[in-house]
C-alpha cells in the first residue's frame, strides 16, 4: 500500500524529468484479463481529467474490457475524480456510496477512485475508514499502471492503493480512446509550479512538466491524417510551456507549429495572465485556424485579494493585458475563472471584481464561492466571510456576467459565422449542436451528413447561453 502524503508533494527539486516511452507495458497474461467482462469510467472536473479518462478507456480495452453505457452493468467502474472544489468531493463520495449499493447484489464489481482526488492524504484515510468497498486506489502519476493495478486486484482479491507523491516525469504511448471523431484533446504539459494559495493542482498533479515539441507535433499530425478537424492544447498553465525545457522553445513557437499542421481548429487552455507574452498574441493573431477564443482567469478584481491569492499580477496588469488582447483581436471571445468570498475579502473587494467585470464584458465567466483545500496556505487564512454574504455576493456577478454574456451573443444576430457541427443536440434531437470559432454553443436543423463538418451558419436567435441558426449551403 503506497498512500499519498501531501508533504511529498509539495517538494521542488532540480531534478531532471524524464520522458519515458516504454513505461506502459500489457503482459501478454493480461490482454484477456476483461475477456467478456465491461467496464465504466465517471469523469469529473476539467478537461484534463477527460482526456485521464480517454487514457483510461483505451488502456481498458487493450485488456479487452467492452465499455458500459451504464455504471449499473459494469464489471469494472472507475471514478475519476476533481479536487478543486468541495462540491466536487461530495459528489464523488455519494457516488462512493450508490456503488456500495451495486455491490451488494454483486460482490465482484471492482470500484476504483483516481484521479486529483486520489492523490489527497486526508481523502484516502477517507476511504480507507469509511469506505471499505473501495478495491482500488490510484493517482495521476500512475495510470500507465491500471494492468498491472488491476489484475492485483481481481486475482489477488486485495485492495490496492498506489498513489506517488512526487514531481513526476512525462509518460508517453499511453494509449486514448478519444471521446470525439472531429475533436481532440492534446497535452502538452503536466503539473504546475505557480502554487496560488487556494489550489490543490501543484499538489495532486505534480511539478510542471512540459512534453517535447516532437511527441506533441507527432500526436497532432497524426490527428490531422485521420480527418480530425479541432485540437485543443492543454495544460495547467499552457503559457508557460517549454519554460522547464531545456530548449528555445516557448508557446508561441508550439502554437505556430501546430497551426502549421494544417489542422482547421487550434485551440488552448489553460492560460495564466503572468506569462501571457506578446509573441503568443502575434502568433494567435497570424495564423487563421488559431481560433480567437480566450480563457483568462481573472480571480479577483483586486489587487489585494490578488497578492493574497499569489496570483503575481495585479489588478491593473491584467486590464493591461485584456486590452492588449482585444486590440489584438478584436473579434475575439474571453471567458474567465472568478472566485467570491476569499478570505478577507470586504465589500469593496468584491466591488473592484465587479469594475474588472464592467469593464472587461467577458463573454462567460466560471463562478465559485471559495472552498478551502485542505493543506494549501488559503485553507489556513481567518475567513470572516457569512455564507450569506458569499452567496450574496455570487448572485450579485451573476447576474452581471449573465448579462453581458446575453450581449456578447446579439452581436451574433443575423451575422453568418463558421461552426463545427459535433452531433445531434442533447435537447432536440432533430437539431445538431456544435461550436464557433469563437466557442459559442449553436444548435441547427440540419441532416447527419455535416456532423464533423465545419460549415457556415447564419444566427437567427440569440440566447444567454446558446444560439440557433440554419446551415448556409
């Protein structure tokens, strides 16, 4: 048993990391291991944790395990989990808890949690207390593993927790199962040294890590010769790509090179202001299929909760950059991150979040009330702040980021603009959905031949999170 300890994980050093490209290895034995056996993997939190589950399918399958469209059928059911919010805990541990149910009529399912979650001390003691169910326990350094881990598991009929807390090295040929024909996720980095007061990332992911330009270019081409049409780059701090490398080589030179690809659609997140350079503009701005879509967390409007945070720029940097952007790019969309109620934050505070909001216009915005994480310097921070009052607060930016996201979208009305069609609307099944450049959700009528296509659509209404259109021949 090989528990995480969140001490570990915060060590630094100057280590050398290393790319391994034959770390993921299925014995010959256990290629048959899932032989009529299904198995379900539940996905929670960010778009990198989508992709750990692309990983986790594909690896499932080389054990010729089928996958389940329901957890209630599955041999095999993998949660893998999100640690940035408390939310995100609770939901994990009641799903811990239906499976118990699963289990009672079949004693032989195996439940295994992964993922960020995993690799937090107090959340193993957790499960090893409460939730004796659990057979299997594995973090985010160690998927390559799941064979191995797995065939411990139903073999041995042990319960196996291996989860490293360590800096990490980059693992290559991990085999995905992509979730999309026409869209995929690409990462070009792990882990993250910025170490923001409230997150848990730096902790759970490891130090940052970039992959080398080949391996990342190698994946995108070949993307490109299988007709996928949309890539996105991902990263903890995509901005800081390459930082750790011992080349020239930065996110401006990785974004020109992918766009060089010839794919239609490039796209990236996550950015961090503090090393969103100006060549990276210039880059984004040269080349067309660099979509003109930006994700730029914001946090706080102030600059006090900003120090307090360590985010390492301050209110008025960021406005500079922002508009730096939109000068830039005019047409393009940027969203951000916004946390309310970080301790110590006062009224006026928040007032200065809203000013950023008013002036900024963000086209969307992700909205949280803070929720301490357990070994980072926030979690220790006086917080004063009523429940009421954080709630309060939340309400008051949402409505304001409710309605500049209603405005950004009537500028769409009756203009005609390129989407990706990726299938049928979850909400009417004879319209398809899909995404602008400028990442809008836009749902069509439209037949199943421009499913994977990129055409153009003229928007007929206009909606605060959504727009309708017809296709344009």
């Amino acid at each position: 048993m090989l528990k995480p300890s969140l001490k570990e994980a915060k060590i630094r050093t100057k280590k050398e990391v290393l790319t391994k490209t034959n770390e993921y290895i299925v014995k010959h034995d256990l290629k048959k291991l899932g032989k009529d056996k299904t198995y379900y993997v539940k996905t929670y939190g960010c778009q990198m944790n989508e992709h750990d589950s692309e990983n986790m399918k594909a690896i499932l399958e080389d054990m010729s395990f089928t996958e389940s469209k329901t957890m209630e059928e599955a041999d095999v059911i993998f949660l893998n989990t999100c640690a940035i919010r408390e939310n995100a805990h609770n939901k994990v541990f009641g799903m811990i808890g239906r499976v118990k149910t699963l289990k009672e009529t079949n004693p032989n399912i195996i439940l295994g949690v992964c993922g960020c979650m995993a690799q937090e001390e107090v959340v193993v003691d957790e499960i090893l207390t409460k939730y004796k169910h659990v057979d299997l326990v594995f973090g985010t350094h160690n998927i390559h593993r799941i064979p191995t881990l797995l065939e411990d598991c139903m073999n041995k009929k042990e319960k196996q927790v291996e989860v490293f807390s360590i800096e990490g090295d980059v693992i290559e040929n991990i085999p995905v199962k992509r979730d999309s024909k026409y869209k995929a996720w690409v990462n070009i980095m792990y882990g993250c040294d910025k170490f923001c007061t409230y997150c848990i990332v730096p902790y759970t992911r490891g130090k940052q890590r970039s992959r080398k330009p080949e391996f990342i270019l190698d994946e995108v081409n070949k993307l490109v010769k299988e007709g996928y049409k949309e890539v996105t780059l991902l990263g903890q701090n995509v901005n800081a790509y390459g930082k750790d490398l011992d080349l020239d080589y930065g996110m401006e030179d990785l974004l020109r090179d992918v766009a060089r690809t010839g794919i239609p659609r490039v796209r990236f997140v996550t950015s961090h202001p503090w090393d969103f350079t100006d060549e990276m503009i210039e880059t984004i701005k040269k080349y067309d299929n660099i979509m003109p879509y930006i994700h730029l967390p914001l946090q706080s409007g102030s600059s006090k909760i900003l120090k307090l945070m360590g985010r390492r720029y301050t209110k008025e940097e960021y406005l500079t950059l922002f508009k730096k952007l939109k000068q830039a790019l005019p047409y393009s969309s940027i969203t951000t991150d916004i946390i309310v109620g970080f301790p110590g934050e006062t009224e006026e505070d928040f007032e200065e979040t809203l000013e950023v909001v008013n002036t900024c216009k963000y086209d969307s915005a992700f909205t949280f009330i803070f929720s301490p994480r357990v070994g980072t310097p926030a979690c220790r921070m006086q917080d004063d702040i009523t429940l009421e009052e954080k709630n309060e607060r939340l309400q008051r930016l949402n409505k304001l980021v409710n309605q500049y996201s209603k405005e950004a979208n009537d500028k769409y009305l009756g203009t005609t603009v390129p989407v990706l069609l990726e299938g049928p609307s979850e909400k009417n099944e004879d319209y398809l959905m899909g995404y602008t450049d400028t990442m809008k959700l836009v749902n069509v009528k439209g037949d199943s031949k421009y499913i994977g296509k990129i055409v153009n659509v003229k928007i007929t209404d206009v909606k605060t999170w959504s727009m309708d259109g017809e296709i344009i021949e």
